[in-house]
C-alpha cells in the first residue's frame, strides 16, 4: 500500500491556541512552562488528527514557537550573534523572540515572504562570527514525545541549501562573502542532528529544499551534490522535499544524489512527473504532492485515482502520498465551520479534511475504487454543488470585461503634472508626515463589531461606537502632528475579509484561520463566483473622518492583487481575469470616494512581490496582468486626487520597472528592518515619482528614538530628492497598543520635523 504522510500541519491551533499562549507570555501573564504546556498539547492533539486520519507517518518539527526558518536556525545554533546576550541562560524563549520581536538593544530580524506566500519567515543572518554549533535538543524532545504516543515520527527541517538561500550576508565577513560560502560550518550541525535522531531509532528524516523551484546557477547546483554527498549514511533515509513549483529539469541531479526519495508538488506543476519516472533509482521513494496544500477546494478524488493507479502499479510500495506542501497554508478543520452556505462548505477541504482525502486515495489503489465509492461520490457532489452556486458565473460582470477599453488603466495626465495640481489641493509641507492606516484594534474595539455581528446591539449604536473611535483617531493624530490623517479603519477587521465580506461573488469564514506570522492570524475570503461590488464599502467612514479635520484624510482601499492573492481563490478562472474584476469593483470606490471629497485614496497592494512567479519565464504575463489590475483601479480617480499604495516585506529589486508602472502617485515601503537597503534599489532605478520608506518598524513593540529614526531619514534624503520623500512606519498600526503608538508617532514627527529645519538650513 501506498504511504501515507503530510509535510506539515498548521500549528496555530484550530482556534488559535498557540496565538493567545503567545500573547499572554508576551504581556507577562504567563510564564514559559505555561507556553510550553500549550505547545505540548498542540503537538498532541495535531498528532492525533493525522493518526486518525490513518496517516503512516507524523511530521514532527514542523511545530514552531514564531517561524519554521527561526525554528531551524535555533536548533542548529544559528540565531544571529547579536542576540547572544538577549538571556537565553535564564529562559531560552527570551533569545529565540528577541530575534523575532526585538528587544530594547537590538531591533528584530528582517520580516519577508516565505516564496509566494502570505507566510512571513524571518531572515537568517550570517556572520563571521556565526558557528552552528547547535544540537537540536528541542527537536529531540519533541521526537521522544511522538515516540511515546506510539507514533511513526518524521521529523521535518528546513533543508541546507535552501536556508542559506533565504539568508543574507551581514557585516564584512571577510572571505565569507557570500551565503554558500557558509555550507563547510553548516553541513556538520545536520549531521550531528542526523545522527542524533538515528540513535532514537528514527527511519525518517523529511529535508525541505523549495528552493529548488527557483532559479538556479551552477554554483548553487553544484551545492546541492557537496551538500547531500556530505549528508548521506548519517543517521536516517533522507527524503528531499519541494514544493511550490515544477524541480523537472534538476530531475538528473536529484538521481544523482545519495538521497532516499524526492517530494513533488504534483499540484503546481503536474507535468514534471514524466521526467522522474524514467529510470526512477530502486528502491528510492517517490512522494506525490497530490493534494493542495496552498487552497481549500475539495480534490477532484474520481479524476486524482485514475491518475494515481497506473503509477502505483509501476512503483508499488516506493509510491508515498502527500499534500503537495505543508498544511500550514490553509485552515485546521472544517468542522468549526457554521456559517457558509451548505452548498460552498460541501466543496471545501481544511487541513484536516486533505489528510481524509490522502488516506480514500490510498485506500483507493489497494483495495480498489467500490472500496472509496462512497467517498468519491461524496467529493463529486461537493465540486459540482460548487459549479452551481449563484454568481459563479455572473452575465453582468462577463459583459464588463468584455468591453473593458484599452486605455482603462490610464489616469488623465502624467505624474509630474498631477504632484503639481495635487500640491495645490493639498498643500502639504516638505516631508509629509502620514501612517499607513490601521490603528490599534483594541479589546473595546473587536467587542463592539462582535456584538453588532452577533445582534447584541443594533445598526446606530454600532455606528455610533466606530464614529467615536474615529472621532479619537483624528484628534489624536492632529495632536501629533501628522500632516496626512487616516480614520484608523476601526470598522475592519482585516483589510481583506472586511471587503470580502462586502463584495459579491465572495464568503468568510467563521474559524478559517491561517498564520500569517508568529501570533499574527488572518482568514482568507473564499472567492467562489465572479466579483462584483453591490454598494460603497469605506465611503462613509472616510466621509465622516474627513468632516472632522481641515487636514487631507486618506480614503483605504486593498487593492485588486492583494484581494486576489490573500484570498482562498476559485480554480476555475486564471488570475488575471479574478483580478480584473476585483480591479473594476475597487475603480467604483475609487470615483465615489472622489466624489466624496476625498482627496488621497491608498490601494494597498502589500502583496504585490508575493503573487510573482518564482521562474523567471513566466514572470512577465503575470506583472502585466497584475500592474493593469491596480491601474484600472487607480484610473477611477482623476489627476487631483492623489493615489498612494502601500507595499511591506517583499524584495523588490528585480521588479522595480512593474512598481513604477503602478504609476501611484506615493508608494510607501518597508525599510526600518533593512536599514534603508532597500530604498537604494529605488535610487539606482531612478524611481521617478514619490516614496515614503518606513522609519519604523511596527511589527516590534520596540520603541525607537527620533535620532533613530533621523539617521534613517538622512539616509534616505541621500538616496531620493526630499521633495519626494513622505515620512511613515512601515507597516499599520493594528497590532500595537495605544502607549506605543503615541510614543513613536511622535518620535517620527520630530524626526521629520527636525531634517526639514536642517534642509530648510542648507537650502538658505
């Protein structure tokens, strides 16, 4: 029979235990045993689910306190050395989250997107000082647990290569000078932790390599025979997993290694199979990525069996199944689900419905399909209640793509004559000052939208509450001093499902939470239909908090790739068409925002780099799609109304001509945690219109200082003409506190404040 396994499971908890654990111990209420009880339990309990989904095997270690990449870069010893006096003696937790958080003395590790995912993973950093000197006690411990359950454990690791593809070099590290050459002081860490895990009798070990699906020179190819050659006879069978994309070409190199078996992503790139079959090494394993791991439509289980038999029938036993990556990406169980339609719940797999779906398949080829019968019947049932749905396809939105016109995305005049007529309206001073949106989310706050969700308290009483957090936001920005105000987005509750709940063709769910990083949870909109907008979505509140203050109050918008990407999206039409129509809906709100008065209007689009492909060939349909989609959205304003969008941990080098595409007006960035290097690829472009990097980062509670964030405001003056400079975090302000908030904001007007009167100094 085929076997069975998952490459990891969501860790967050199916109601987001590890989330509050996290939180308590961060606020003091808690303690580390505390926090390590809740892991303990959560490790259990999602052991037990793929055990009774009938799994062989248990992914261990893909449990993580913050990040997967953390994670692995604690267990082999390398935590960036200027954490080494952050207290690990007294409780270790206190090192491993300064690194993720940061602390009073250093600010945290660089925060960017796990591949093409919403997943954030934080950056490893290597040094001359950099040993990897770790034994990996805890990934022992967590094994010995699984042991004990009478569990077949696989543990799990981020595998050598693809750690130091992800990192970056920092400091002068003399002849180290680039991140292979750190591969001699890494490889022994593995295998002491190979051998480790030998001597507790694992048969196991699951190395992922997802960088394999990138691009590749011949160094980094080379690297992949050094690594594993090194590797082999340590300790257990090694099984090389990727995902993400099609590794087809490195077919012949993957043959070559001393590995065990090889991993495939069979849902992203179905095609690459044929070049592994032929000539597949006995007895080496081959791992079918079958399930979608990235989405949260049920499995085609008729079509994925049929497919399934005649390779069993040529590799047997050595055939494995498996999600196509790790379950991290979606949602834990369906069954905490009460809310959706009968119809769209009947066409959706959570984590722990894809591991049932992995066990029918298997089930299927052993015994035989009137085995799994019922279960196929089931799945065909779901899909094509599914294809019924109202608005899945929708004759009106049909007819507007149709006769979309070719300049659709063309604003009226170009940038440098609309900063003229905007300054006009505007009137705003050298380095304007601004946030990026959100301010704190306060218990008050979610109490409030809870009880009017929930019918606790009617229509006006809900509206009342919101126009008095409004009401605060704006005298407390313009007691700061902030020269463009934002009205604090008080009524959402994330800046994707609030407009998946209010546009058609789209659902939310109840409990469909997935871990964006370390506590920080979000639940994907469901797009099932075509996307239309039935009613204005933020007007009135922009309205309202304009009324309140004689200064410019930006109207906040997601924008149309951002939608698309952080949203569980129809399989049924390519991206550029669902983006298109997100685009059009988005271009409404745009002009009746205009109409309203509203003079900036930010279309964030944080997902931008994230939704690139990963080769390189198919990047250019994909960026014209994607930069035509936030163009026709923008084109709904005309050029005196001034259109910002946002974009945040994302490298963004290779696709600078896309973003000055874009053609926004501003664009702010995220910069605090690189210390500006990003925003030096912005100045060897030549980025022509306006930019606001962050001077702080908010996803640390870490406070910095007004000469802090000066140094970094100088810099950045250095690197881009100051009258198209705006001054901003880096980030929104949801996750923070008010204390905070207050301290920092005006730390950054002072510091903004400060470099006008010195560029006011020089100029005179």
């Amino acid at each position: 029979m085929s076997l069975t396994h998952t490459l990891g499971f969501p860790r967050i908890g199916a109601r987001r235990e590890l989330k509050f654990a996290l939180e308590r111990y961060w606020r003091g209420e808690s303690d580390a045993a505390e926090l390590r009880a809740v892991g303990r339990s959560l490790r259990r309990t999602h052991w037990q689910a793929q055990r009774e989904a009938g799994l062989d095997l248990v992914a261990v270690g893909d449990f993580a306190w913050y990040d997967q990449v953390l994670q692995t870069l604690d267990w082999l010893g390398g935590l960036p050395t200027r954490f080494a006096d952050a207290g690990a003696d007294a409780d270790p937790f206190v090192r491993l989250f300064a690194c993720a958080r940061g602390n009073a003395a250093q600010p945290a590790m660089e925060l960017t997107k796990w591949f093409d995912t919403n997943y954030h993973y934080l950056v490893p950093e290597l040094s001359a000082e950099l040993r990897f000197d770790g034994e990996a006690v805890e990934l022992l411990d967590w094994v010995c647990e699984a042991q004990a359950l009478g569990l077949h454990a696989k543990p799990v690791l981020i595998g050598p290569l693809t750690l130091l593809r992800l990192a970056k070099v920092r400091g002068d590290s003399g002849a180290l000078a680039q991140p292979l050459d750190w591969l001699p002081r890494l490889l022994p860490a593995y295998r002491r932790v190979l051998r480790a895990l030998g001597e507790l009798g694992v048969d196991w070990v699951q190395l992922d390599e997802p960088a394999l699906a990138l691009d590749l020179d011949a160094d980094w190819l080379a690297a992949y025979r050094e690594a594993y050659a090194a590797l082999a006879g340590h300790g257990p069978r090694l099984l090389l997993a990727s995902y993400f994309g099609g590794i087809g070409e490195h077919a012949a190199l993957l043959r070559e290694l001393p590995i065990d078996g090889v991993h495939l992503d069979l849902v992203r790139a179905p095609g690459q199979l044929d070049g592994f079959l032929a000539d597949w090494p006995q007895p080496r394993v081959l791992s079918a990525g079958i399930i979608d791991g990235r989405n949260i439509w049920r499995a085609d289980l008729e079509t994925l069996l049929a497919h399934l038999s005649p390779l069993h029938a040529a590799l047997g036993e050595r055939l494995w199944l498996a999600p196509s990556c790790s379950l991290l990406h979606v949602p834990v169980d369906l069954a905490h689900e009460n809310t959706l339609p009968a119809a769209l719940q009947g066409a959706l797999a959570f984590a722990v419905q894809k591991l049932g779906e992995l066990t029918t398949l298997a089930r299927g080829l052993r015994d035989g399909r009137e085995a799994v019968s019922a279960a196929l019947l089931e799945a065909s049932a779901g899909r094509a209640a599914l294809a019924g749905l109202p608005n899945r396809r929708h004759p009106l939105v049909e007819q507007r793509l149709a006769e979309l016109d070719a300049d659709a995305g063309e604003r009226a005049l170009p940038f440098a004559e609309r900063a003229q007529r905007q300054q006009a309206v505007l009137g705003l001073p050298l380095l304007p000052t601004t946030t990026i949106g959100s301010f704190p989310q306060t218990a008050a706050l979610r109490a409030a939208r809870r009880d009017y969700r929930e019918q606790r308290i009617g229509h006006l009483e809900y509206l009342e509450r919101m126009r008095a957090e409004i009401r605060e936001v704006i005298t407390r920005q313009e007691a700061l001093g902030l020269d463009v105000l934002v009205h604090g987005e008080p009524e959402r509750n994330d800046m994707v499902e609030y407009f998946g709940e209010l546009l058609g063709g789209v659902a939310t769910s109840a409990n469909g939470w997935v871990q964006s990083y370390g506590s920080r949870c979000v639940k994907p909109p469901l797009i099932y239909g075509d996307v239309y907008r039935r009613e204005a979505m933020t007007v009135g509140w922009s309205r309202y908090a304009q009324s309140l203050s004689e200064r410019p109050v930006k109207g906040m918008l997601t924008g149309p790739v951002t939608l698309w990407k952080w949203s569980f999206c129809r399989d049924d039409r390519d991206s550029a068409t669902v983006m298109t129509q997100l685009a059009l809906a988005l271009r409404e709100e745009v002009a009746e925002l205009e109409a309203a008065g509203i003079r900036i209007v930010q279309i964030d689009e944080p997902a931008f780099r994230e939704g690139l492909p990963l080769r390189a060939a198919a990047r250019a349909d994909w960026l014209a799609a994607a930069v035509l989609a936030f163009r026709i959205a923008a084109a709904g304003a005309g050029p005196a109304t001034q259109i910002h969008t946002h974009m945040c941990y994302s490298e963004f080098n290779e696709i600078l001509p896309a973003i000055a595409a874009l053609d926004a007006d501003v664009i702010t960035i995220e910069t605090a945690r690189s210390d500006m290097e990003l925003l030096e690829a912005f100045h060897d472009f030549h980025y022509p219109n306006a930019i606001g990097p962050g001077v702080y980062d908010i996803h640390s509670p870490r406070v910095p200082g007004s000469a802090a964030m000066l140094r970094l405001l100088r810099r950045a003056v250095e690197l881009i003409p100051a009258e198209r400079l705006w001054v901003n975090p880096d980030c929104g302000l949801k996750t923070r506190d008010w204390p905070e908030v207050d301290a920092a904001l005006a730390q950054m007007v002072e510091a903004a404040r400060t470099l006008r009167t010195e560029l006011a100094s020089v100029a005179a």
